[in-house]
C-alpha cells in the first residue's frame, strides 16, 4: 500500500501537500483510485472559487461510480490540473503526482487536523476489516 | 420475457417452505393502524365483455370530428405495421429492463432511436427519450445550469408552449433558478434578436429558443443562437421532429449550433390519445454528454471482438449516485420510444421529409382560403411551419362552438393562453386533412362569421 509520509490525508480519501509558497496541492490517493477503478473523467473546481472544508469541489469519475472530491481545508482555488481533462487515467498511474487543484489555504491551522501517513494507514486498515 | 402468475398450488407450497399459513402474514409487520382496509374508491372488477362494451361507450362520446387543433400534439398518419410491430411480445415493454445487457434487443432498438435523433436533430448525443417535451426543456434548463457553473438564469420567451413554461417552472423553481420571460413582437409573432440586448442585465445560463414557435412561426434561430452564445450562454433549442425534415437542425443554427435540443416525439407515429403517453426527446454536443441525464446506450464489442450494446455513462444515474444523480427521471418511455422508431424507420427520411412538406403546404393552403373570408386576417406576418394563428372578427369560443356543431374541432382559443391576444385562434392542417377538408373548413367558417 502506497502512503507517502510527507503527505496529509483525509479519512474521504484525499491527499494534501503543503507548498512552499503557502498552496497546498490537493488530490486523490492511491487507495482511493484502487476502490472506483479506471477512470473515465474528472470534473475540476474553477479557479478563484473559494472551498469550505469538506466542500464537494470535484468529481472523480470512473466505469463504476462518480465519487465527490471534498475540499480537505478551506481556501481559494489558485490552479487546476487541466491535463486530467484528457488523461484522467494518470490518477490510476499515479495517483500521487495527478494532482486535482491548488488551494491558497484560508486557515493554515485546519492543516493540523488532517490525518498524517501513519493515522491514515491505521484507517485504511481498519476500513480492510 | 413472458408474465407467468403463480397457481394456487404455487402458492400454498411457497407458503409451506416459509412457515407462513398465508400471503396477509407476510405483511403482519405493518402496524394495523397503516393498513388502509378496502380501497372504497374502486369499484369491482368487470368482466372483458363489460370492460369492453365500457371503453367502447366512452369511445364513441370523443365523436368523430375533423381536427385542425396542433398547439403541442399533432395529428398524423400513422402507418398500420408501427403499431403492430411495437406490440408484438419481443418489444411490449415499457421499460428498460434492470439486467438491461440481457435484452440486447431492446438496446439495439434504442441505440438505432438515438442515432435517428441525433441525425434528426444535428446533435453528438441523443439520450433514450424522456417523459415529454416539457419535462426534457426543464430537464435541459436543469443541464444548462449544472454546465453554466456561474449562472442559475434562464431565459424563456414568451413564444415557448405556456405549458412547457409552466413545468419548467414547477420542476426548477425549487432548484433556486430564475426564469425569466422574455416578450415577442406583435406583429411578427416572432422573438425580434436584435430587442434581446434590452432584457440583457446579468448573466444568464441560457436562452430556450423555439422552433417552430408555439404560434407556428419559425424563429430567426441563427442570430439567437449567435447572441446566447455571445453571453457565454447556452442555446436550447425546442423542436418539432416533424419540422426538421424540412428546416436547419439545431446542431447547426448560428456560427456554432444549438447546446441542446429537445422536444415533444408525439408527431413521430404515436397517437393523440387524449394527451399521452407521449415521449420527449433530448440531444446535445458532445461537451455536454457528462451533463445529459436518462440513459445512453453505446455499442461495443465482448471480449470475442463480438458487437453488442450496453448501458453506457451510468454512473451519474441513480442507480449508482443515489440523491446526487444527475437527474432522477431516470425512465425512459420506451414503448413510445419503439413505435417512434418503426415509424422513422418505415417513413424514411425522405417520407418524413413529405409529410412535412404536405402538412406546410396544407396550412398554407388553409390560411389562404381563410384570409378570403371578411373578418379573417393572419394575427401574425412572420413565416409558419404547420400551424398559424388567425385573428377573428368574433370572439372565438363562440365560433369553435359553431363549427363543432359541424363537425370540425376548429383549433385552439389562444387566448386560454395569452389573455394579451384578442380573438385569435390558433389552427393546424397537417397532411392527414384533403383539399375538400380545407374548403369544408372554409364554407363553415365563413358561415359562421357571416
């Protein structure tokens, strides 16, 4: 089971990445490409649209299901990953490296509450029994 | 798939193998203050002979009158072998079966509907029909507003069927979308392009254009089409199939075509029936397919590289996406569906072509015959399709009165409609009524006028 460590998570099956600058890059995780299967589509957020935490932004659409991405933290959308568009099959190639959007977060501290590599493990497991 | 009921036998030994002494112990559970007893309004059973001689009374009180009334659902001809190959047992469902890739004959059936619509209708993507006209314009109001993304406004003229603007309404109102009406010109009987700019405050996410419009005037659809996407809007077109035989498809109006097309399927082989069942159909570009709500079949091919059709793009159906669905009518009607099919496919291109022409021509005929006689004149100059509205030196309800005295439904009081338009009637002559049915329209009427 891939689960990078540097990475945040959501127990909806985000994954986050702190930025440098201040963004941080949202996308779904690997378990989470596993569980809809090839995907078909991918509806992305406009850019400038401000999220709630736990806002429906994105749908991730595969021959099976079309699932909601929720915003793990609130903020504005400052970039969107367009190329998904025509290729969303990247997220099943790498779920880690197809990023979805860029959030400017509104409050860096809802950061803090987002579950780190090992807390996701744990839910992943316990999600297995 | 036959109807096999179960025998009394059956029964009894289903019971047995349960535990259960009879069917009413099955629902003990309800509680008994639920249980609503005898269903007092319906009355006993009838045997065949009864039921028939029933109907039969009921049948003969509609009468057997000339109609000229179009206003939505239009009478035409249709060929004996649609209704007798829809109902053969291989097609007499009304519904797509659950297991749907079991019945790849019914797919197959819905597949060739969808590439008739499209072709119809100059579209990518047809879906497998709707309830009616009206239920595929909200529907696709509803579609235009999830696409819009900034925007929960549309624009309806006031040229679109009432009806159709009155289910629009109840379906999206409570979807916190506004519909605005937008006024036509009173002496065309037409939406004038270049008056939209006036009505033209904020953004909206499309304009629902009409085609024929509801007074049978055709529409000047390019430069509609051209100023709703000009606003980054969508352009809804509402057709006549019959009409677009002859006339421009929606996929192709203005420099970019039409987003969305839908209408009423009746005039493509199924009966008046006193209003239903009908069908809607509903096409749109390819950008839009994620966004089409109801059922898309595809064809494709099995792992032996056999062709075959499935339910494709299901997973915004609610089958699978439940509350968040895309849409929930998520029936399609598809007996009305396989008779419009058999009727397209017995009719051919260039027969519907000739109905359409016979039925303009027809109407023409008609309204010039009528302009002879004092007292008539045409209520609007803009050109017409298959149907016209006539303004009348008398009130209106009176003379319908009179010529159905002699047999001829003579058309649709407008003003039941738009209380603004004084003594006007709206009439139909499609290719079912003959030269001696308009001269005998005619005489009646100047009868009743003079």
């Amino acid at each position: 089971m891939s689960i990078p460590t540097q990475l945040k998570y959501t127990k909806s099956h985000e994954w986050v990445k702190p930025e440098a600058d201040g963004t941080v890059t949202i996308g779904v995780t690997h378990h989470a490409q596993e569980l809809l299967g090839d995907m078909v589509f991918v509806e992305l957020p406009q850019v400038g649209r401000k999220l709630a935490q736990k806002e429906e932004c994105a749908v991730a659409e595969s021959v099976k299901a079309a699932a909601d991405v929720y915003s793990p933290i609130s903020g504005e959308v400052t970039a969107v990953n367009s190329g998904l568009e025509s290729e969303p099959e990247k997220i099943n190639q790498d779920a880690y490296s197809a990023w979805l959007f860029k959030l400017k977060p509104a409050n860096a501290a809802e950061l803090d509450g987002l579950l780190d590599a090992a807390a996701y493990a744990e839910l992943l497991e316990n999600e297995d029994h | 798939m036959p109807f096999i009921p179960h025998t009394e036998a059956d029964i009894a030994e289903m019971l047995a193998s349960i535990g259960a002494k009879t069917i009413d112990e099955l629902f003990d559970e309800i509680p008994k203050d639920l249980v609503s007893g005898q269903l007092t309004g319906v009355p006993p059973g009838l045997s065949e002979m009864e039921i028939t001689r029933l109907m039969m009374e009921r049948a003969n009180k509609d009468g057997f009158y000339q109609n000229f009334i179009g206003a939505g659902a239009y009478e035409h001809h249709i060929p004996a072998a649609v209704w007798q190959i829809t109902t053969r047992g291989e097609f007499y469902s009304s519904y797509t079966p659950y297991q749907a890739e079991a019945s790849q004959g019914t797919l197959q059936l819905l597949y060739e509907y969808q590439t008739m619509m499209a072709s119809l209708t100059g579209m990518d993507v047809s879906n497998a029909s709707m309830y009616d006209g009206a239920t595929a314009l909200a529907e696709a109001a509803l579609m235009a507003v999830r696409s819009h993304k900034t925007s929960r406004r549309i624009l309806i003229p006031r040229t679109v069927h009432p009806v159709y603007r009155k289910v629009v309404r109840a379906i999206v109102s409570n979807q916190k979308i506004d519909v605005v009406e937008l006024p036509f010109c009173m002496q065309s009987g037409q939406i004038l392009p270049e008056s939209l700019e006036d009505f033209y405050k904020e953004d909206f996410a499309a304009l629902v254009i009409p085609q024929p419009n509801f007074f049978g005037v055709l529409e000047q659809v390019d430069a509609l089409t051209d100023w709703a996407h000009s606003k980054n809007a969508f352009a809804i077109g509402v057709v006549n199939p019959t009409a677009l035989a002859l006339l421009t498809p929606p996929g192709e109006w203005g420099s970019k075509g039409a987003d969305i097309a839908v209408g009423e399927g009746q005039p493509l082989g199924i009966p008046l029936s006193s209003g239903g069942p009908y069908f809607g159909f509903m096409a749109c570009k390819n950008a839009l397919i994620r966004q089409i709500p109801g059922r898309i079949i595809g064809r494709t091919h099995d792992l032996d590289n056999k062709p075959g059709f499935v339910l494709t793009l299901q997973a915004r159906e609610q089958h699978i996406r439940r509350s968040k669905a895309t849409s929930n009518i998520c029936t399609n009607q598809g007996l009305m569906v396989t008779a419009a099919t058999i009727y397209m496919s017995l009719v051919g291109p260039e027969g519907l072509r000739r109905i359409a022409a016979q039925s303009h021509a027809n109407t023409v005929e008609l309204v010039e015959q009528l302009e002879k006689i004092a007292g008539v004149k045409r209520t609007f100059n803009g050109p017409i399709f298959h149907e016209a509205a006539l303004t009348l030196s008398k009130p209106v309800k009176a003379v319908l009165t009179q010529l159905k005295e002699k047999g001829i439904l003579a058309g649709l009081d407008l003003q039941t409609y738009y209380p603004d338009i004084d003594n006007a009637l709206l009439v139909c002559a499609t290719e079912t009524k003959t030269s001696s049915d308009l001269k005998n329209y005619a005489e009646q009427l100047k009868l009743s006028l003079g």
